[in-house]
C-alpha cells in the first residue's frame, strides 16, 4: 500500500553519520523478506475469532472500540520503547484503526503485514546507524556530566524525524557499551561485541518470517482481550506440550519475550534454574555461552533475538552446561550484569516435592522450642500424600505447630489444593469456580477426616499464585491458620488450551494454537482472588504495594468481584484484636533485628530506584554505585559473621553460604507462630 512504500536506500543514507572506522552492517536493507500472509493464516485468524468471542469469560464483542485497542497494541508490541518508529509511521495507520476488527473476522491481514514490514525496514535502519557509531579507534566519553540514558519511553511521544531517532539511539549504544565496560571489558572488545549484537540484529531481520507477523498481530488481539489470553505459534505451541509433560531439557524457567529482552517469567519449583538460588522472575537475560572450562564457548548476545532462537541455545543435552548474563530485576536498569552458570537437566519430581525442617530457637525466649516446616515449591500430583507423610514424620519429633510454606508458589494443580487443604479441616467447600454464564461449581473436601488438627501458618509472598491462592485463603476463611507475609499475585483466573488444526486441513505450514480465560476462583467468603489476591493476617514490610504488583499491573486483567458464600463454618477462632496484638509484637521486634534493619534498607533503595526513569551513562557514577553495593553486602555479611562469634572476611567469596543468604522472613514467622500459640494457651487457662 501506498502508505506504507519506503525508499530503503533514501532511510539508508539520511540518518548514518559514520564514524573514522565504522564496523560495516554484514546485511544490505535489500535483504529485508518481503512479508506476504500465507494460506493457513486467514483460516487461523478466523477460528481465533471465534475462540476468543464465542468461549471466553468475558463474552466480548469484537467491534470498533476492541478494535481500536488492538491497532494501540499491535504498534506496542512493534515498538515499545518508541525507538524505531517515528510518528509520521503511526498516523499512516490511523486510518486502520476501526478496521482490524474487520480483517481479523475476515483473516484479510493485509494493513497489518504492510505495517510489520515498515517496522522491519525501520528496525534494520536504527540497527545500521547503532554500528556506524562504534569507532574502534575513538573510545567514548564516559564523562560528561549529567549524561543519561532514558530507558522508559512508555509514556514518552513518537519521535519526529530521523534526528531526532538519532540521538536516542547514541543514547542507546552509549549504555550497552557501558554496561560491557563495567562487565571488565576493554574498548576494542566492547566495540567487537556491540559489532556482533547489532550485526546479529541485522542478520535476524533478514532472516523473518511471515508467522511473526501474524503471531504479532494475534497476540495484539489477545492481550487486548485479556491478561492471560495469547495465541502461541506452531513452534511454541510445541514447547508448551514439552513443558507439560516435562520433557523438555534445558533450565526450568518459563521465558517470555518483552520488547526485545527475554525476560524470566517463572522457575519451575526444584528445576536447574531455582536450584541455582541466582535467578528470580522479571530477571533479563541478555546473553548466552554454552559450556565451561576448556569448552567454554563465547557468549552470544541474544537482545532483540526471537524467543525460539533464545530457547534453542538455552535448552541442551541433560548434564552440560549453559551460562547465562542477567540483568537482575532488583537492580534495575543500572545494575551490572551478572553470570549464572546451570548444569542443564529434566525437572525430577523428588526436586519438586515438599519438603519438611523442624525450626529450633536456640536462644531468646523460645528457646529449645520446636516447629515444624513444610516448604511446598509447587501444587504437584501426589503432594497432598507426600505432605500427610511429612506432618506424620514432624509430629514425631513433638513439634508444637506447623507452618506451611508457600513463599515462590506459582500454583498448579487445582486438585492437589483442595485435597491439601482437607488435611486440616473435617470436610466443607475449598474453592467456588464460575464460569462466564454464571454457573457456579463448589470444589469440596468430603473425607470427613482432619489429619492434622495443631496449630497452622501459612507463609505467603508476592510470587504465591493460583493454587497456592487457593489453599491459603480457604486456610483464612475457615480461621484454620494464620496467615503470614505479603500480599500474593492475585491470579484467580482458569485457562484452557486449544489447538487451531483440524483433521481435515491440508496447509503445507501447521496451525498453532491458543489459551484463553474460561472461569474465574472464588473464595468460600465469595470473594474472588482475582486481582486482590490473599491478603495476609499478619503483613511483613514488602518492596512494593500490593496495587504495585502481580495481576492487578497486568493489562486487561479481569476485575475483581464477589459471588454469594458457599455453605461453611470456621473451624478456628482467629479474631481482629489478636490478630492486631501479633501485627504490633512483630513490628517492635522487627525494628531491633539486624537482618531486617538490611530489609528496610533495601527496601528504601529499591523505591528510590523504582520511579527513575533513566540511567546515568557517567562511569565513575555508576562504578561508585556498584562498589558501593558490594561494601554493603560484605559489610553485612561481616556483621553477620561477628554476631555468631567468627572472624571477619575480606571478600564476600570467602564466606560461608549460610552468613550470605539468610532468611530473617521465616524467623521472624516463627516468632509469630510461639506468640500466637502462648496467647491461645493464656486464653484457654
């Protein structure tokens, strides 16, 4: 379309102002595929359709206005960041705006391929001038004052005119040559690996296929429909059955592309990457070495790379090992990459399992007093059995209550959570499940059995989700436990899975597949866990506010409401004014802990740096921030070290793990858990 025409060799020349010795693009413009729809897609766009207006829970329309919605989207996930598109592109469009409604129904997709392929164009250009700024003889200035980098342009306008692109993109180079710099490498090597990267950019736009185009245009489709609703392509459509059935080699971590980073959405609970204890979810991986040792091979930056080319290098062969660069979350965008080396393996169900400690005060005034802890990575099958096992085992060694903890759950199998909550009640209703029509199903416990009728915390954070939702808020409806933590994630929402292909097709490429949302959890109080998620009896200072975090920071994500009670009676007697006692013991006694002295320091750190958007490109600044935070972490460690009556180290490698990675949360949990069961004692004499 005439809109969408580029003069490629014109975009070439305008904005590249070489360098004295540029490091040549490996890829003409000229290379670029011409992106055409193939003949399975409109059959693929219009079974979509119909998912996603006929089954889903929110039974929407798909007219005008979602229409609009998916225009906005579709160039958010084209360019996020504003950095390759300029604003005369996206009025170009504004024309389509009321008509991907249309074409989606139709699966005529046209308007949307003609505007990936000036994406494309755009891209390969802003690539092309990122290399003609690396000078191999002329290293840059890491000194001038006030020099930023603005890496937050969501909210920021569609730049103008190739200039100003230009001085974003110098911006740009600028911090990934930083950032290489303050990794301990020389000019020459940063030059040779930013050569690579951008190079690698160029090589994998000319290497782009028509399926990106419509996995683009669908996933704008379905994320403006709903959080949790995505259509995933043939080859991840593929990956998604691997990870069912755990057959899949390679880390244990679920990965997920946003904006040209792979991000870590999640670890599989006792999988290679949660063994490591070095990686969290929102951490960035921006490149990939494989082997170690006389194999080691050198790292291959995968920014901007497809999220299948990123999976194929970091899934291998059981007992080899890949080594990856992270960005870590909690760092932000000025942190210093670091590297986690993982021996690749198959997630074993004895690494997922629960598993069970007895917690001894061996000082203070609970001293010598016992309570038993079972850590539950994961809702697998079996884990109600496994759990009965291990309560049998800690009452055993006359434990005086139990805590159940949850703290990194993502959830998992529905069953496994009404039957692990059974362990603690006779019987009743679990969980109310709602489907988009209103029909109502109550999950119930019925063995008529309670196996463990002792005193009963649950410990949750702000990684505790789905299934793990389940149990801890039927635990707090029924009064059965105390709950204590943070707010969780707040995902109260049911999926399902369905393949595109029919029997019939004869396409020569297959078809993928989607997920979309068909039923909603609810509580038996009536109150759904959707957005809200469990809110905690007994709250621990957290790094973000529960608005600030999990679901309710999900685009689209459905609201949340309340149905009428399921039939119950509470089984304990948990009241406000104890409740409110325990919050105000905890928080006197939290402000002369040491290690939570650490945590409220963090925590001021963390939302010092959480509204920043931008980046110093100073080195010495950000060479004084990064010494700055190793003295602390030593000096911790040493304080630590001298408070157990040992000698100081001068280098945090030489410590003990123990005095490294602590965890003030379950000590602080256990104190609440002797204060709450005295107090019961002291009311019951």
């Amino acid at each position: 379309m005439k809109h969408w025409a580029v003069k490629k060799c014109a975009l070439a020349l305008m904005c590249v102002v070489p360098a004295a010795v540029a490091i040549p693009p490996e890829h003409k413009v000229s290379e670029l595929p011409e992106l055409e729809q193939e003949a399975q897609h409109d059959t693929a766009s219009e079974r979509i359709t119909s998912y996603f207006t006929r089954y889903h829970f929110s039974s929407l329309t798909l007219d005008n206005e979602l229409s609009e919605k998916i225009h906005e989207r579709y160039f958010e996930l084209l360019d996020y960041s504003k950095m390759f598109l300029l604003k005369e592109d996206v009025e170009a469009a504004d024309e389509y705006r009321h008509l991907f409604d249309d074409m989606l129904k139709r699966g005529e997709l046209d308007v949307a391929f003609d505007i990936y392929q000036k994406s494309l164009e755009r891209r390969f250009q802003r690539y092309e001038y990122a290399l003609s700024l690396l000078d191999e003889e002329e290293p840059m200035d890491f000194s001038a004052k006030d020099d930023k980098y603005y890496y937050d342009r969501e909210d920021a306008e569609w730049a103008s005119s190739l200039e100003e692109l230009n001085e974003l993109w110098q911006s740009r180079v600028k911090y990934d040559a930083l950032n290489l710099k303050l990794a301990g490498k020389e000019w020459p090597e940063i030059v040779e690996t930013l050569g690579k990267r951008y190079n690698s950019a160029l090589n994998r736009l000319t290497k782009s296929k028509s399926e990106d185009v419509f996995q683009t245009l669908m996933n704008a489709f379905a994320r403006s429909v709903e959080a949790h609703t995505s259509y995933l392509s043939p080859s991840n459509s593929e990956r998604f059955q691997q990870n069912m059935n755990l057959e899949l080699e390679g880390i244990g971590a679920v990965l997920q592309s946003e904006y040209d980073y792979t991000v870590i959405r999640s670890l599989v609970p006792g999988g290679p990457a949660d063994k490591t204890g070095e990686l969290s979810p929102e951490d960035k991986i921006i490149a990939v070495g494989q082997g170690k040792g006389e194999d080691e091979e050198d790292f291959v930056d995968i920014i901007g790379m497809r999220l299948d080319d990123v999976v194929e290098l970091i899934k291998g062969p059981k007992g080899t090992t890949v080594r990856l660069q992270v960005l870590k979350a909690s760092q932000g965008a000025g942190g210093t990459p670091s590297e986690v080396e993982i021996v690749r393996d198959k997630v074993k169900l004895e690494d997922r399992a629960a598993k069970a400690e007895v917690k001894e005060f061996e000082e203070g005034p609970y001293k010598g007093r016992r309570l038993g802890v079972i850590e539950i990575p994961g809702f697998y099958n079996n884990l109600t059995a496994d759990v009965k096992k291990l309560i049998e085992d800690l009452e055993s060694k006359d434990v005086e209550g139990l805590i159940v903890d949850l703290r990194g759950n993502g959830g998992g199998a529905l069953t496994e959570a009404i039957s692990l909550s059974g362990l603690f009640i006779d019987k009743g209703p679990v969980v109310q499940v709602s489907d988009g029509r209103g029909r109502i199903d109550v999950s119930e416990d019925k063995d008529g059995k309670t196996y463990y009728e002792g005193p009963l915390f649950v410990m949750v954070d702000r990684y505790s989700a789905s299934a793990s939702e389940i149990f801890a808020a039927a635990m707090q409806d029924y009064e059965r436990a105390l709950i204590i933590g943070e707010n969780t994630f707040g995902k109260g929402t049911v999926q399902q899975h369905r393949g595109l292909a029919r029997r019939f097709d004869f396409y020569d490429n297959p078809l993928g597949s989607v997920q979309y949302t068909i039923a909603k959890f609810y509580r038996i109080d009536g109150g759904s866990t959707q957005l809200k998620g469990v809110q905690p009896d007994v709250v621990f200072p957290s790094f973000v506010e529960a608005s600030e975090w999990g679901e309710s920071k999900e685009d689209n994500a459905l609201p949340w409401d309340k149905i009428d009670k399921a039939t119950y009676s509470t089984v304990g007697n948990i009241n406000s004014a104890e409740v409110k006692e325990l919050q105000q013991q905890l928080n006197q006694r939290i402000e002369d802990d040491p290690e939570f002295s650490y945590v409220f320091e963090e925590i001021e750190r963390f939302r010092k740096e959480r509204d920043k958007t931008w980046v110093s490109l100073v080195l010495a600044e950000r060479e004084e921030k990064q010494e700055k935070q190793k003295a602390i972490q030593l000096e911790r460690v040493n304080e630590r070290l001298k408070r157990a009556g040992k000698k100081p180290v001068e280098d945090i490698e030489e410590a003990p793990e123990d005095f490294v990675e602590v965890d003030p949360y379950l000590d602080q949990a256990a104190l609440v858990a002797f204060d709450f069961i005295d107090d019961k004692q002291l009311a019951s004499n």
